[in-house]
C-alpha cells in the first residue's frame, strides 16, 4: 500500500517570514565579515541567489560553532510557526498514513531541526552527496520526486506561497497556494 506525503514549504507558508533572510541579518548584525562581504556581492549583483546560498551556508557549516547556531535559531523559527497553516495539515493527514515533508530553499541544519520538533521529515539548501542542491523551485520538485517516487507514494498535499513551487503542488490531489 503507498503511503501518503503532504510537503510544506517553510517561508512566508509556516512561518510569516524569510527565514534565510532573517538568520543572514542576524549574521550582518553580529559583525560577521565573511557574512557582510558575500551579501555585499549578492546585493551588488555580482552573484547568483544560488551562489549567494551556497556561499552563506558552506561558510556558516565550516564553522564549530554552527549546529549550537542552528538550534538556537530553530527554536526562534518554531515559535513563529502560522497555527492556521498547522491546522490545514493536520486536517490533511491521516494519524500513521501521512509522512510530512518540510522542504524549503533554507538552509537543511535548521530546516530538519524545525522538522524534527513537528514531527516530520524536513530537508532543505545544502549538500547531498557532496553536491550543492538550492532547493528552490525545479530543484524541490526533482527532489521530491527522487526521494518520494510516484509510483510508490500518494502525492496528497502541498502548500507554499511561491509561485515557483506550483509545478510541484499541480503533482499533489490537493494544494494550497498563499498568495499575498
């Protein structure tokens, strides 16, 4: 029997914001000068958003101190989350038949540590196998696809407020786009 999957996008969707957005300007804001100099490229438009990300999060997983980083940071996220985006999941799952799947173009130490606390599968921008994935837009729904094939998972629900995960939600017997 195939079991269901509902995926979920993290920002703007469970929590009313950019959480990337947020833990970079925290970044910005401890004076952290390798932070400050790739935001300077991506500002000035010297980098890709891709490369931005990539750049912030190899950076940031360099460092000893990142995984405390991460936690601290989740715990901030997590209680932000949107109640009313809580309840139209659970309102979609089925108690021991759904797997929840968090997945988003923010980083995957906080994304899966926001996960864990719901009890969900979280995966988020990072590496995989020694290559680099944003998980934004074509890449999440590749993704998905290859960690939750068709033919053996029921795609049941999705949400997001982008735009650019509605291919991935059109796989799904129901979907929740939140345009703003």
């Amino acid at each position: 029997m195939k079991k269901k999957i509902n995926v979920i996008d993290l920002d703007n969707t469970l929590v009313p914001f950019d959480s990337f957005r947020k833990l970079v300007f925290h970044q910005i804001f401890k004076c952290d000068f390798n932070i400050i100099i790739i935001s300077f490229l991506r500002f000035s438009r010297l980098i890709s958003r891709s490369n931005f990300k990539k750049n912030i999060i190899t950076i940031l997983e360099s460092r000893a101190t990142t995984p405390q980083l991460y936690d601290n940071f989740a715990r901030i996220i997590f209680k932000n989350i949107n109640k009313d985006v809580i309840s139209l999941i659970k309102t979609n799952s089925e108690k021991d038949e759904t797997t929840n799947v968090l997945c988003s173009a923010s980083p995957t130490g906080y994304v899966q540590k926001i996960a864990d606390k719901l009890g969900w599968i979280g995966f988020g921008s990072g590496y995989y196998n020694n290559k680099f994935i944003n998980m934004y837009g074509e890449n999440k729904e590749k993704f998905i696809k290859r960690e939750y094939p068709m033919d053996k998972y029921i795609y049941n629900y999705a949400i997001s407020d982008s735009i650019s995960d509605l291919s991935l939600l059109r796989l799904f017997d129901n979907y929740d786009l939140l345009i703003k």
